[in-house]
C-alpha cells in the first residue's frame, strides 16, 4: 500500500488547555472519534475511517503522533526507512508526560484533550452521542473517554498500554482508579465495551482481556481472533485485527469483527442503522 493522500478527508485542528492538535473529518452524522496505533495514521487507519463515515457517522482522526498518511511498511519506503521511522516515533512518545506508557493505575494526560474534542465534536455533530475506537498504544484511551456519559461506543482494538513486561503490567489497562471506577459505575448503568486481538499476541496479552472481563463483566464483549485468522501478508506478527491484519474478504473472521465494530457503532449511535451485510 502507498501513502495516502487524505484528499478526501477535511482537515481541521482543535485546541484545548493550550494544546493544538490536527484532525481529518470525513463524513457526516454522529462523531467517531478514531485514534491511531503506532507508529501514527497509516493508510489502513484512514481506511477503518472511511468504513466508519460509510455507516453514516462522522469519523474524526486526531494527530497525536507519527507521519499522517505514511505507510509504514517496509515495502513502501524500504527497510531502513521504515525503521528509522519507529524509531523517530518510539523515543519522543515513551519520554512524553502526555503518555503512560509503563506505570499501572494511571490514565495518560493526553485522555483530557481527547475528552474535550469528544465534546467538541458531539456539540458539532449531534446524535445521542459520541463513539471512540482506539488501536494499540491509544487502544485504553477508547475506554478511559468513556468517564464522560456522552461516549456512547467505546472499542479497543489490541490494547497495548502499559507495556507488558510484568504481570501485573499484563493484568491491567491505563487507566487510573478513580476512572476505572466511573467506566466501571457506566457499565453497571448499562454501557457496552468492545474489545479486539489475536489470542496469541503478546503486545496486548490475554491477560488484559481477563482484568477487563472481570472489572466490567458483560457488559465487555471480547473479540478474539486466531493468529491464523491474521492477513499472512503483513509485515509483523497478528496484532492489528482492524487495519493491517485485516483481510477484508467475505467469510474471513477479521472481516466479521471489522462489521461487528461497526455494527456496535451503528447500533449505538445511528437510530436507523442496519447490521452489515443483512437484507432490508
């Protein structure tokens, strides 16, 4: 795949507490809030937007990090780019104070600007609400949005943070008490949770599957793919079920997940919504 030109997405910026930050816009209807994994907005992330704008919401990508639109892969740019690429991400992200990226019981400060363009954009948008879908390194920051009543649809794909280097960094997500004890207070209100990865991967261990079952109960719906579910053409390990992992082919599981997530952000936000792939 190569870069993508974003052509089709309006481009905008929000600041809150001082902090600028661009957005792509596509689509209209209530907004989805879209965060990238590492290490930024790929073209297979801006693709996931698109299918969310197709359902009929408003799909909004803000820039926290990386090259918006770069291919990441090493068949686009070559090895050694590609590498200096993670690498150019991975240092100013891992010494950043707006990330968590190792402690436990705590939410990363970046969760605040995105709670405050949640509410920017449902202001803007309309609808009963607002969903976030978060990928990887942003994938506890789709969760951590929902201490606020107006996220409606929160989804984590392969959640990586924190890092999982102990067990007790495995059994957690990054959030802090006091808002794993509001979502939790949500859940029991009646607020589903979406959950995605591949069983066998390490960067978003099973055990982060097992703390999110048993703080929020059923109301979390896990998703969990086999690795030999994962597109085998992809450059590293099953990890990324929505973007590069994906094989968007009738009869495969991770195009089933993709219409799951998208049916529970339809179902969540749009009254008229119909299930994918369903007749009138």
């Amino acid at each position: 795949m190569a870069d993508d030109t974003l052509d089709d997405f309006q481009r905008d910026a929000f600041t809150y507490e001082g902090k600028t930050r661009a957005l792509f816009r596509k689509g209209s209807g209530p907004a989805v809030i879209v965060m990238a994994e590492f290490p930024g907005i790929s073209p297979q992330v801006f693709d996931f937007a698109r299918r969310v704008a197709a359902i009929g919401c408003t799909a909004v990508v803000p820039h926290l990090y990386g090259n918006p639109g770069r291919d990441p892969s090493p068949a686009a740019h070559g090895l050694a780019s590609a590498l200096a690429n993670v690498a150019g991400q991975f240092g100013p992200i891992c010494v950043s104070r707006e990330f968590v990226v190792l402690a436990t019981g705590r939410t990363s400060p970046v969760v605040q600007w995105l709670r405050a363009l949640a509410e920017h954009e449902h202001h803007r948008c309309g609808g009963p609400g607002v969903g976030s879908v978060g990928m990887c390194f942003t994938g506890g920051f789709a969760l951590a949005m929902a201490v606020d009543d107006r996220l409606l649809a929160p989804v984590l794909s392969q959640p990586g943070l924190p890092l999982g280097f102990t067990s007790r960094q495995k059994y957690s997500i990054d959030l802090s008490p006091a808002d794993l004890a509001r979502v939790k207070e949500r859940c029991a209100d009646g607020l589903p949770v979406m959950g995605l990865r591949f069983r066998g991967d390490r960067r978003s261990p099973a055990e982060r599957f097992e703390f999110l079952r048993d703080q929020l109960g059923d109301a979390f719906t896990a998703i969990e793919l086999d690795d030999a579910d994962a597109n085998p053409d992809a450059v590293l390990s099953p990890h990324s079920v929505l973007t590069e992992h994906l094989i968007d082919e009738p009869g495969q599981p991770t195009q089933a997940a993709l219409h799951q997530v998208l049916d529970f952000l339809g179902g969540r936000l749009l009254a008229d919504h119909r299930p994918i792939g369903r007749n009138p």
